[in-house]
C-alpha cells in the first residue's frame, strides 16, 4: 500500500479468494479497498505472484544508487573500491524474478532505508565473493544473496523495525524468523537455485551454532558469506571511523564463526580506510583498561551464576537457559583471552583500542544472547525472570562503568 503512493502496482491476474470469488480484477491498481478485502478474506494464490510493479526497481537504478552509496559513503568505498567497476557491471546480468522485483520495489516505497540496505549488501556481498577467490557464478549469486537476503523484513510489523522503540518479546519473535520467512518466499514463488533461497534462510546464522532462528552448525558457503556481510553491515551503520577495524575484530573473536576470508576481507577494508587518513581518535587509555576489568569480572561472575542455576534452579527452563548459556559465555571469554585482550595493564600497549572495540562487540553479543535464550518463550513466571535476571545483573553492571 505504502509503495503503491509513489509507483503504480496492479494485478497481474485476477485475484480471487480461497472460495473462486474474484476480489479485484486484472489490471486493477492496488488501492486501499483492496486492502480491505485482503484482510477479510483468504486468497487462492499468493498476493506476491498475483501483482507487478509498473515503473518498479530495474538493474539501471540499482546500479544508480549502487554507484551514489560507494560515492558517498567512505566506509563502504573502502571495502568495494578494488572491484566496484566490475560489481557495477554485474549488475544487469542478476536475474530479478517479477515477485523479487515487486518486494524490492515495496521496500523502496515504504523503507528507502532498507532498500539502500539491500544494496549495499549487494555490493559487500559480491566484493567478499571475489577477494575470497569465487568464480563469476558465486559473485553473482552472492550479489543476489546481499540483495534478497532481508526479503523477510516485509511480512514483520513494521512497528517492530523501528529504532525509536524499545524491542520486546513480541518483536524480537517476529524478527527473529524472518531469515525463514525469505527462505520459504523465495523457495515458493521464485526460480531462483535452492543454494540461494537455503543461504538467505541463514544470513543470521553462525558457524558454532550461535545464530538464529535455527541455531545452525553447519552453514552453506553462501550462508556463511551472507552471514558475514550480516555482521558487516550491523558494524558499519554506526558510521564509525574505526568500524572496519571493528567489523575485523567481530569476525575473529569466537573461533569457528566465520570463515578466514570473511576476517581477511574486513582487515584489508580497514588498512585501505586508514590509508586514506580516516583514523579514529584514540579512547583514553586508563579509561578503557578500568572499564575492561570490570566487564571482565562480571562476564566471570556471570558464568558462575549460570553454574549455579544449571545445577540448582527448581525450573527446568531456567536451568536450561543456564546449561545453553555457559558454555557461550566461557567461550567469550577464552576468545578475549586468547586475542590478549586482558593482558596485564603494563602489556597492553596498542591493544588498547582493540580493547575499546572488544567491549562494544561483547556488549552487543550478550544483548543478543539475552534475547535469543530468554525472549522467545513468553511464558515465564516471576520468579524464573527473577533467576535470570541474577544471571545478568553482572555482566550488566560491567557495561554500565564506562557509561558512568
């Protein structure tokens, strides 16, 4: 309805309900009475394959805006800019099945955001497939995974997707699943390789089974691909000078999450970034080290909580939570243990910056873990949030000193 406003979409077919009763006819532009008549009946096909976009997304535009975002945004330049010529050509060659192109074309119209989202994905995507050394197949397949791969963030409340809210269980269930919504679309309405449709159903995924929805160990080389730009992309809309140094640490910091090129890929983006003089300024050195103890000691305190609760909580699904989120959280801290990160203060020299990026990483990936082990049931009784709220205060007590 939203895209409908700034280009037209009418129905390619009649639409008829479950019963063979026509709801609107054949070349009828979508309107709000439509709308209507969607919510109140069940249809006998798919919306996606019954509409088609005039005057909807084409691969010249997209190469438009491809070329707009590498120009204007010096983060992505740094990644793209050894093959942008070649990505850009790429372009016209990816086939845009009519409901691909109908769901892009709604995410132009109702999040220009996303659609931009998409795009740089694309160009990500397509960039990590050639420096990772994939023949011309796989960087097209990979540009088409960048830009199909949050197809599912359109059947989401879009209440959920705002930034301005605060996420409750609700919506972290909603997002949560649409890696498999976009799967599932892609699997039933498109043409596309059954290789692509898998990948896009595991761009949240991870190697070591961290991920969601699924929780997968065993990701498909696309898959794994996507996945990185996934974790790419989340890094660099925060527009940081430092993000590819970030990103860089991300994809590095649990052995098994993501494959080698992923962390080669985003090293190299961050040398060519820093060579241009986009340097970050350097955190204050006693600041960073006091808060890093302090994270350190409640991540620790953390994990012995979760011993404590596997073994003792009279709740089975707190003690479960508990079992999964031990060996998650000692596997954090191993990691920072073996980066060097909490060496000792006379020792820590230039690692003081990576320090800084390694707190904002754990602090973003024990938000993720929260929500991933406790949001998705909804049924929990006081006194299990109450377990489990012991549970975190710690780590939550380590984040909160810098802040201070």
């Amino acid at each position: 309805m939203k895209a409908s406003e700034t280009c037209q979409i009418v129905a390619q077919e009649d639409i008829l309900d479950e019963h063979g009763v026509k709801l609107w006819a054949k070349g009828q532009p979508v309107s709000r009475a439509l709308q209507q008549r969607l919510i109140e009946r069940k249809l006998s096909q798919p919306l996606e394959s019954c509409l088609r976009a005039e005057e909807g997304v084409t691969h010249g535009e997209i190469v438009e805006v491809a070329r707009r975002l590498i120009d204007a945004q010096p983060l992505l330049h740094s990644a793209v800019s050894p093959w942008a010529s070649d990505l850009l050509n790429d372009v016209p060659r990816l086939p845009m099945h009519p409901v691909a192109q109908l769901l892009l074309t709604a995410a132009r119209g109702s999040n220009p955001q996303a659609y931009e989202h998409s795009i740089q994905s694309m160009l990500l995507a397509g960039a990590l497939a050639v420096h990772a050394g994939g023949d011309r197949y796989q960087q097209r397949l990979s540009m088409l995974g960048g830009l199909l791969h949050d197809i599912g963030e359109l059947y989401i409340q879009p209440d959920h997707l705002r930034d301005d809210l605060s996420m409750g269980p609700e919506a972290w269930r909603s997002i949560c699943v649409h890696p498999r919504v976009g799967e599932m679309l892609l699997q039933r309405q498109t043409d596309y390789p059954k290789e692509l449709c898998r990948a896009v159903g595991e761009h949240h995924e991870r190697g070591n089974g961290l991920g969601y929805p699924a929780r997968v160990r065993y990701l498909s080389w696309l898959g794994a691909r996507l996945s990185a730009v996934e974790t790419f992309m989340g890094v660099l809309t925060t527009q940081q000078p430092d993000a590819w140094e970030h990103a860089a640490l991300a994809v590095r910091l649990v052995p098994g999450e993501f494959d080698g090129s992923a962390a080669s890929f985003a090293s190299q983006a961050a040398r060519r970034h820093q060579s241009h003089g986009r340097i970050a300024p350097c955190p204050d050195g006693e600041t960073v080290w006091e808060a890093a103890q302090e994270l350190k000691n409640g991540l620790r305190a953390s994990l012995r909580e979760s011993w404590v609760l596997a073994a003792s909580s009279t709740s089975p699904k707190v003690s479960g939570t508990a079992r999964l989120v031990t060996p998650i959280l000692e596997q954090l801290l191993r990691s920072c243990d073996s980066l060097g990160l909490w060496a000792p203060r006379h020792l820590a020299g230039n690692h003081l910056h990576e320090l800084h990026l390694a707190r904002q990483e754990l602090a973003f990936r024990v938000q993720a873990l929260r929500r991933i082990t406790c949001w998705i049931d909804e049924s929990w009784q006081p006194e299990e949030t109450e377990e489990l709220d012991r549970l975190w205060q710690s780590v939550d007590a380590g984040f909160e000193v810098e802040a201070a």
